[in-house]
C-alpha cells in the first residue's frame, strides 16, 4: 500500500476531475479500479472500442440484496427487477458479434433455468403484468372503476348548488396525497365532509365523505394487490436463493463489463487512447497531454533511467511535467483512457506511486515543511518498485544544504532501485548528481525574444532560472532587477549567462538534426522513388521488347508468305502489307524533346527541383537541399511551386452548389467535426432547413463525436437517425 492514500494522490495529480466524469458513466457507483489480469482487459476493451453496444441499464448495489437472499429473506419486486435487468442486459449482449475475446468470455455465461422466464414476468418499468393472474386483471379494474367515480364525485359537489357559495375555487387539491376540495366556513350547512387542512387565506381544505370511502375502498385494493405482489415476491424471492451462487456471479460480471463500458464511453467520448503496461519501468510518452488541462500543449519524452531532473524557468510548466509523468503511469496501471499517441509511447509497470508535492506544514501536524518532508523521505527506504515524484524538492530550507542531503539520498534510493522524477529551481543537485550513469536532465525553456516560458523542454541539459528575466516582465522597476544583479555576482551571472548559452546551442544542434533527419527522410524518398522508377522502366522496357518482337515477327512471317505463293500478284499484295506492318512499327527514341537550360524547374517522376548546372548528357538538379545527377534525357520541364500571399480581407458570401448531405466516411473525429461545422455554417447561409449527415457505424467513435456536437449546436433544432433507405442507423438527418 502506497503511504499517500490513492484519493490523496489522485488530488495531487489534480485527476479529480477526470476521475469525476468517468465514474459519472458506470451504471452503477463502484470503484474505478479494475482488478484482475491487465492483459486480457486490455484485448477486451480494444476489442468492445471497435464495434457499438448497447447501452448499459442503471443499478443499484445489489449486495445487501444478495445478503438478504442468503438467509433466505423476501425481496421487494424492485429489487427483484434490478437482477431482471441484469438477466435482460446479457441476453442482449450474447447476440452481438463483440470479438474474438469477449464473445468467448460471453458465451461462458449461462443463465440458470427459469433466470430468463423471470424476465416475463416484468413490463420494461419493472412493474409486474397485469396477465400473470386474474386477481390482478379484476383489481386493477376495479381500481379504475373506483378513481372514475372519485373524479364524477368531485365533478358533482363542484356545480352543486348548495355548495357553489362556499367553493373558492373549482379545483382538486392534492392535500398529504389525498384529494381535496378548497371551501370557506359554513360548509358544513351544505355538505357533509373531514377537513383535512387549513389554507393560508382561511379556507378548509376538505374531502366528502361519499369521496372518502372511494379512497378507503382504493386503500383495501391497493392492499390486496400488495399482498398479491409480496406472494409473488416471495416465490421469486425463494427461486433466486435456490440460484444465489448464479447471483453473485453475475452481478460480478456486470460490474466487470461496467468497468469496460465506462472506459471506452470515456474513450469515445475524448478521443483517448489506451497503453498497456509493459514490464520494464520505462517511461516513453508521444503526445501525452494532463487530463485536466483545456487546450494544453502535448508533451513526449523518454525516461528509461532512474532519476530525471527538471530544472529550468519558473512558471514554466516543471511541476506540470511531474504530475503528467506520473499520471500517465497512473492512468495506464488502471487502464485508463488518456490523451497519447499510444503505438509510440511505452509505460512501464509499478507497483506504488508517491508524491511529494504539497507544503506538509499546517497547524494541525505542528511541523515544518523540512520536516515534514524528511518525514516523508524516511518512510522511502524500505519502498520498492515505487514511482516516487518531488516537487520543488530543496523547498523549506538552504538549498545548497538541502543539494547536499538529497544528493546523498537520491543515490541511496537509486541503490533501492526506486524510479524519481525531481523538480527544482536550483542547479546544485543537478550538478551533484549529473555524474551518476542513471540520472537524466531535462530544462524547462525560456522565449528571450518574447519574454516568457516557452512550455517545452529540451533533454540532456542544466535549465536556467530567468528570475531577473520573469521579475521584468511582471512589472518589477528596472533599477531594483538591476541592484540586485549587482548582488547576485558577476562571476554568478557569467555562469547562468554561460548556462543560457548552452541551452541556446542545444537548441541550435537539435535544430540542425531535425533538419538533417528531414533531409534523410527526403533522400529516402528519392531512393525509394528512384528505386520505383527503376522496375517501372524495367517493366515498360520488357513490355515494349514483346511487343516489337511481336510486330517484327509478325511483318516477317508476311513476308515468308510470298515466297510459298505463285501467283505475282498474290506475292505482291502479300509484299506491300508486310511493308505496311513494317512501317507501322515506331521504335522508341531517346532524343531530348525539349531544350533545358540551368535554373529551368523540372521533374523526374515524383522528383521535382531546379536545374543547377548541366553536362554533355546529365544535368545537377537541386531538390528540397538534396542534389542528384540525372539524365537530361529523363528530365521534362516542370513550373515551379507557386506561394500563394496571404490576404486580409473578410467576406461572407452565400455558398453555390452546396449539397444537403455531407459524407464524413473514413475521417477522424476531430478532422469530421470540423467539416461538419463548416457543413451547417454553410447550409444556415444556403437557407436550408434539413440535411443529412453520413457517419456510417463502424467502430461508433465517429458517430459518438457526431452526436454529441449535434446535441451541443446552438443552431441545430434537433436530430434523429435517417430512414433504412437514406442510411439508416450509420446516418443523421438534422433539422436547423
């Protein structure tokens, strides 16, 4: 067991939040860990992510249920019909193709006999039928029978004309769940009546006695129906006890599928990805963006040792970067949907999180932050396969003491084989600890040009704190930033001086590799391009061979022909067409078509460049920074890339031929939603009321993200899927 609780943890990696939405999709409150083996959950959510299902029904927490049956206790028919709709909701469920692992999961499940003709016994609001017993048919008759009369009683003392002076209105008052009418004093004169209540004005509110003994014949029916229901009740009561083993298996079962349902909804829902861990402790993020964030910028790295240290500007995204980490692993360990790009990222499996990240000082505890934390690190050394992060971690005292103390006790825990990700503003731990083979360091940058954080982060170097820096852009004078460099040493200010130039050239080398893997990349391409121009002249060259051996053997077995023939005529028509076939035999020319000079644009196949230099039969063209020397025979002119400017100015015009369908097959759903936008901004202007929109199933990620934009459009009046002939279920007509 972690030493912070998983609801303290789960604060401090501000999930709350996320947390909060995914447990709003359970059918039922539990919690939103799922046990069991993470491999096989894993292969059934992909799989149940790829095609759609039926929604669950809600429920309530059947263990008191379950409880009560196992001594042999009565149920309500209410709580009888939750297990009804667990019965019905697998039954559902088995006649879906899902895949390969829950199919054969689902088929496991067999229903007890009589579990299914339970079912029949309930209409769909979990009221029993009115078929199953006669008693009940003449009741509810009778219970009809009775309320008419109540209304045609009420009807009759309303135009009485007795009781018409002492009426203050004409109104039935529902008074304590009893029908009423409203009158004044001296009622008594003119109808014989109980009061039941008083008004605020003065009135009695009161029901007359012919009315009350129809309730009291209503109360005696709906009795009598109770004690139908509690015999009913009762043999169904005692059929599941009989199966209560059943019971409890498949209300497990539920929740486990429940568990599956809320994830992939979620995962629907925000577009999130799933990674399984694996068995290593690394952690290789692609595009990983915290949950909590609106708009954040994503973030990939790789930390494959045991200590990453971040240093850097403040503000500038540090402890956003600890608590991402350690929430990605977190999420991954629940098989949690995240935003990621899951088949380039890698999470490794750890038993424990912890983190150090909030003040432990209050007045309650009676401690000092360094205290507490020293605390808190004591409890660290007997911890293993733990993912511990510290925030600010020489908070609370000196920190050239405190780079000191953690330095001695960051090695000790790296000899426990704990994995720690660090934040700090100080460069002193950094510079103790940069020699140990499994430390890693990565900055926080800094915009010198605009003056202020950047939000991403450069590896492998010491950050730079930009206080004076960050003190100017919040206003503080000039002169008092100035004094108190002054202060702060030159010798100290050379250092980070020295320290920002070196992230700067850090910067400029990861640059000049970008640019050099895209010119790889480019070469690639070319090799690749080149290499597939190869086999197609290779194949044109084979096929143009036969096809010439074929015409010359054909022109040639006509010329043969002449010499079998006597007559001279014959021999002479025979001669004139296998010159005709000769003559219509073009053999291929290799002379250049066209004149190409240097600086002409051209292109060789998916190859396009411009001319730089040109020998006796090879020219030097430039493409994308890449030179190549091809031959001038290959080239054909080509006109270069036209760069469009960009212009200002805004018009709104009424769109021309727009359709009223959109077809948004194959697209992702943020790519689909943006052309649906567009789609319905456009057909306002066109003056349509109704159009039609193709999503197709699929696996219903696509059609999820179409229904919920749908819901949320102030301009859409509303939808419904279209009819079996315009698509269907896979389509939406939509009124606005």
């Amino acid at each position: 067991m972690m030493n912070d609780t998983k609801e303290e943890l789960i604060s401090k990696l501000d999930l709350n939040s996320y947390l909060e939405e995914f447990k709003a999709l359970f059918a039922r409150d539990k919690e939103i860990f799922l046990q069991g083996d993470s491999n096989l959950h894993f292969k059934r959510i992909h799989e149940l992510c790829e095609v759609e299902f039926p929604t669950m029904p809600e429920l309530s927490n059947l263990d008191k249920a379950l409880v009560h049956l196992s001594k042999q206790g009565i149920l309500h028919l209410d709580e009888i019909f939750e297990f009804v709709k667990i019965f019905r909701y697998f039954e559902k469920l088995k006649k879906i193709k899902l895949g390969t692992n829950l199919d054969s999961w689902l088929q496991k499940i067999e229903f007890v006999s009589g579990a299914l003709e339970l079912c029949l016994n309930f209409d769909e609001k979990g009221e029993l039928k009115e078929s199953l017993d006669e008693r009940l048919v003449n009741l509810n008759a009778a219970l009809r029978l009775k309320n008419e009369s109540i209304i045609a009683e009420f009807k009759k003392f309303c135009y009485t004309k007795a009781l018409m002076p002492y009426l203050i209105d004409t109104q039935i008052h529902l008074i304590n769940n009893l029908e009423a009418l409203l009158v004044r004093g001296g009622f008594n004169h003119a109808i014989k009546a109980k009061i039941i209540g008083r008004s605020n004005g003065g009135g009695f509110y009161i029901v007359p006695l012919s009315v009350e003994n129809l309730q009291n014949d209503i109360e005696k029916i709906k009795n009598q129906k109770e004690e139908i229901y509690y015999e009913y009740a009762k043999n169904f009561s005692a059929f599941l006890a009989k199966n209560l083993p059943f019971l409890k298996f498949i209300n497990t079962v539920f929740d486990l599928f429940d568990h599956y349902s809320a994830r992939v909804l979620l995962a629907k829902k925000r577009d999130f990805e799933f990674v399984l861990c694996d068995q290593s402790t690394d952690l290789v993020l692609k595009n990983f963006a915290h949950p909590a964030l609106k708009n954040p910028k994503s973030v990939s790295l790789e930390f494959k040792k045991q200590v990453l240290i971040i240093t850097g500007v403040n503000a500038g995204g540090k402890s956003m970067l600890l608590k991402s980490m350690l929430s990605a692993a977190f999420l991954a360990k629940h098989l949690l949907p995240m935003h990621i790009k899951a088949s380039e990222s890698k999470i490794g499996t750890f038993k424990e999180f912890d983190a150090i990240i909030e003040d432990p000082q209050n007045v309650k505890n009676d401690i000092s932050t360094f205290a507490g934390r020293m605390l808190h690190f004591s409890r660290l050394f007997s911890r293993k396969n733990l993912l511990l992060g510290i925030d600010e971690i020489e908070l609370g005292t000196d920190f050239e003491e405190a780079a000191c103390l953690y330095s001695v006790l960051i090695s000790k825990l790296i000899a426990n084989n704990l994995k720690i990700i660090i934040t700090t503003h100080h460069k002193r731990l950094a510079m103790l600890l940069v020699k140990n083979e499994q430390v890693e360091l990565i900055a926080a940058l800094y915009d010198e040009e605009l003056s202020r954080p950047k939000y991403e982060f450069l590896k492998g170097t010491i950050g730079k704190s930009y206080a004076f820096e960050t003190a100017l852009r919040y206003q503080i004078p000039p002169n008092l930033v100035s004094e108190a460099k002054k202060l702060y040493g030159e010798d100290k200010e050379n250092l980070e001086e020295l320290v920002g130039k070196n992230i700067n050239l850090e910067l400029e080398l990861k640059a000049k590799l970008e640019n050099v893997e895209k010119k790889e990349q480019k070469v690639d391409e070319i090799l690749l391009s080149l290499k597939d121009q190869k086999e197609k002249n290779e194949q044109e060259f084979r096929t143009s061979l036969r096809n010439l051996e074929f015409k010359f053997h054909k022109a040639i077995e006509e010329a043969k022909k002449t010499i079998q023939l006597k007559d001279t005529k014959d021999k002479q028509r025979s001669l004139n067409k296998a010159n005709e076939l000769k003559k219509e035999i073009i053999l291929p020319s290799m002379e250049q078509n066209e004149e190409l000079r240097v600086g002409d644009f051209v292109k060789y196949e998916k190859i396009k460049g411009k001319i730089i230099s040109i020998s006796k039969n090879d020219a030097m063209v430039e493409s994308d920074g890449i030179k190549l020397r091809v031959p001038l025979k290959l080239l054909k002119k080509s006109t270069p890339t036209p760069k469009i400017s960009p212009k200002t100015s805004i018009s709104v015009a009424k769109p021309t031929n727009l359709s009223v369908s959109l077809d948004l097959h194959g697209l992702r759903s943020d790519e689909a939603i943006s052309r649906l936008d567009k789609f319905i901004s456009d057909a306002l202007l066109a003056g349509f009321d109704e159009v039609l929109i193709y999503h197709g199933i699929g696996t219903g990620k696509l059609a999820f993200a179409v229904r919920e934009f749908l819901k949320t459009h102030k301009s859409v009046k509303g939808f419904n899927d279209a009819p079996i002939n315009q698509g269907g279920f896979g389509a939406k007509v939509v009124r606005l």
